[in-house]
C-alpha cells in the first residue's frame, strides 16, 4: 500500500468537508459555487489526476479503505471537470464489475453527470431543495424502478434518503442564483449555448 498517496488522499477529503462546513455555517454555501470551494476541488482534481497516472483508479487495495473512498469523493466534487469527471466514471464502472470498488461509487458519479449534463439520473442520488427548501431528487429515469437499480448498488430506499433530507436554506436571490448556474454549466462545458 502507498502510505503517501493514501495520506494525501485522505487530507485532501478531509480539506474539502472542512471548508464545505464552514461554508455551510456561514450560508454561504447555499447562494452559489464558492470560488475557494472551487479552487479546491480543482486543486484536489488535479492531484487525483496525477496518482491515476502513477498508480491506476486508487481502490482498496493500493491504498486502504478510507483513501479509497476519500479518492471517490474527489472525483466527485471534481465538478468543473467534465471530461475528467467522465474518465473517472469509465474507470470506477471497470473496477466495479471486477468488485475492487462499490457498485454506489459509480452509480453515484453517473447521476451526478447525468444531473450536469441535464439527462434523467438513474439512481436518484443527486437532491435539489424546491421551493420551501425541502430536498427531492432531480428528475429520475423510469422513476417507477428506481428503488430496484438502488437496491442493485447497495443504495438504500429513495424515501428512507429523503425522510432524512433536512431542508436546505434557499439563495437569498433564487433568479439570480438560476442565471449563475446555467452560466457556470456553459463556462465549464457540462451544457452547450442555446
């Protein structure tokens, strides 16, 4: 096991919940894509990029449980990262299917580029508070089925996750919170210009 990437890996995981933390303490994380917030996950993208070419996807195996996982998150919160973000997917559905990664790891990320890229997610993984703040899921593909891809993946019900979901503060200008957003999907390449 590389003890230096696993290191790195888990203080770059643990550096971006910190300031995710202190972001939502603030409401600040509630009114948009915070440049610092941004500026690590760009920062802890590239790093993960450079120990992919160095070592593979980081599983288990190389570098222990917690890094692993740690090496997932980074990936995805890597969200100015399209291509990036879709390369990471190719190689966490490979090592699923050889069982060297969770099956929710690239379940996950899929909904999560599903969501950017404005397609139907599949296993309704990614939330978005409505109008009183209260969390539901992106549009879902086959929404009927939903809770059986889930339950393929090891992801528990859909109603056992909202049950839980605690409201989200709304952006203080929701309109102007809109406009960024569809801007930011454009800048960064997730949408194209209509």
């Amino acid at each position: 096991m590389d003890c230096r990437i696993a290191d790195d890996l888990i203080a770059m995981a643990e550096h971006d919940r910190k300031f995710a933390d202190e972001l939502a303490t603030s409401g600040a994380l509630y009114e948009g894509y915070d440049p610092r917030m941004a500026a690590i996950h760009e920062k802890n993208a590239l790093r993960l990029q450079a120990i992919i070419a160095q070592i593979g996807w980081p599983m288990e195996r190389l570098v222990g449980k917690r890094a692993a996982k740690a090496a997932w998150l980074i990936a995805q919160h890597a969200i100015s990262q399209p291509e990036f973000q879709r390369s990471c997917l190719k190689l966490l559905a490979e090592a699923a299917l050889e069982h060297t990664v969770p099956l929710w790891q690239p379940a996950m990320l899929e909904d999560r580029i599903r969501m950017f890229e404005d397609r139907p997610q599949l296993y309704g993984t990614q939330l978005k508070p409505d109008a009183h703040g209260n969390m539901r899921p992106y549009t879902i593909e086959d929404p009927e089925r939903v809770d059986e891809r889930r339950r393929a993946v090891g992801l528990e019900p859909l109603a056992e996750i909202l049950a839980r979901a605690k409201p989200q503060p709304l952006p203080a200008d929701r309109e102007r919170f809109e406009h960024d957003y569809q801007k930011w999907l454009i800048e960064v390449g997730w949408r194209r210009r209509s």
